[in-house]
C-alpha cells in the first residue's frame, strides 16, 4: 500500500521564508584599507537601511492553536479555521494538541468501533503543487489510488484514498484504508487530514468517504 507520509513532501514545493540569506561579515580588501571615513559612511548606511526596511513585510506563519475539543489554525491575530471533535461519529472519542505544536491527533476508537489506527490534523505550509498533477504522480506509482476534488465554501479540497483488503497479523481479513484530505486555507497554508488504519471486513462501522464529510463539516473558516 502506498504511505501518503511520503504524498505529503510530493504536495508541497519548499516555500523560502526569507526574502533573502544573512549578509556576509566578509568584506573586500579596498574596503578594509578605507578606514578614514569609516564613521561617516556607517552613519549614512544606517540612514539607508532604515529607509530600505521600513518597506518590507514581515512574514508571519501560521500557528495551531488548542482549544476545548478544537484546533485553530492563526495567523497574527486571523483564525483561518476552527476544526472541533465530530463527536457525532464513534470513531472520535478525544483531540489532543500539545502547545507549540503545528499538529493535533485523534486516536480511533477502536474499543467501541474496531476501527484501528488514527486521524492526524495538520499545518502544511507551502507552494501547493497543481492537483492534477500531483494526482496523475500519485496513480502512476499506485494506481489503486483513488482522488477526488470537492468544493467547500468555496475552496477545492483534495481527496486521496488508498484501501485494499489484507488478512492481519492474527490472521483476520481487514480494510486497511489510508486518507489525505487538502483543505487551502490561504496561499501558501493548508490543513491536512492524513488518516490511516483498518477496521475488520464484517465490522459494523467503517472508516469510509462519509467519515470524510463529517471531518470537513467540522471545519469553520
């Protein structure tokens, strides 16, 4: 089965956070043999760069942020979405999100539900890569991938599906399913469901394209 861990890189081309690279500490040798008006230049650069910087932009990237059974994504003081537990489904039972992370994780309840695994909520940042492009990559290294574009609010968001049935280390047919859902937030910020486990073949409950819908309802731009 193909692991989407690696679709993610494949997703995002790396975005420079910087406009530019720290300045050289290194100078020339006729300018190290100018010293004379060395005070008087430094004051007019100063001058200079004063005016230079006013005009740049700071970047600002974007923060996950915890809340009672919710994340939000933030930028400065915006909230680009607000995603709540989808208590709705058994298979939701807890979010955690630890501080400082650009992550949350709900682990699937497998007690009630016998669908194994977990759902991953993340912040990616960067230069998302054109679907169709990056679809066509993906069925050619597996073509038991499955890719659908749906519009929400608004925005096209990417589906990718991988499942096939497997018997188990206990020697049990299971659906082992993987999922990586691309919702744009912004230019250059997304948030992205990536979902992996199995549920056994006679299960009552299934992780399936429906648990998908409920994942995005409970997304509030």
């Amino acid at each position: 089965m193909k692991r989407f861990v690696s679709l993610t890189l494949a997703l995002l081309l790396v975005l420079s956070l910087s406009a530019c690279g720290g300045a050289s500490s290194e100078q020339p040798d006729s300018a190290q043999s100018d010293t004379v008006n060395s005070a008087e230049n430094n004051v007019d650069q100063s001058n200079v760069d004063e005016t230079d910087n006013t005009g740049m932009e700071e970047i600002v990237s974007p923060t996950m942020v915890g809340g009672e059974d919710s994340v939000s994504v933030v930028v400065g003081e915006d909230i680009l979405v607000k995603f709540t537990l989808p208590s709705e489904t058994p298979i939701y039972d807890e979010l955690t999100h630890s501080e400082g992370d650009n992550y949350a994780m709900m682990i699937h309840n497998v007690t009630e539900t016998s669908v194994s695994g977990k759902t991953l909520i993340e912040v990616l940042e960067g230069t998302l890569k054109d679907y169709d492009d990056l679809i066509a990559e993906c069925k050619e290294d597996d073509d038991t991938i499955s890719a659908k574009v749906k519009e929400l609010d608004g925005r096209e968001v990417l589906i990718l599906k991988d499942m096939e049935k497997v018997v188990n280390s206990f020697g049990l047919e299971v659906y082992s399913f993987e999922y990586m859902v691309v919702v744009p937030l912004k230019e250059n910020i997304a948030l992205q469901f990536r979902i992996d486990g199995a549920y056994n073949v006679d299960s009552d409950i299934a992780l399936d394209d429906s648990v998908i819908d409920i994942l995005l309802s409970h997304c509030v731009f």
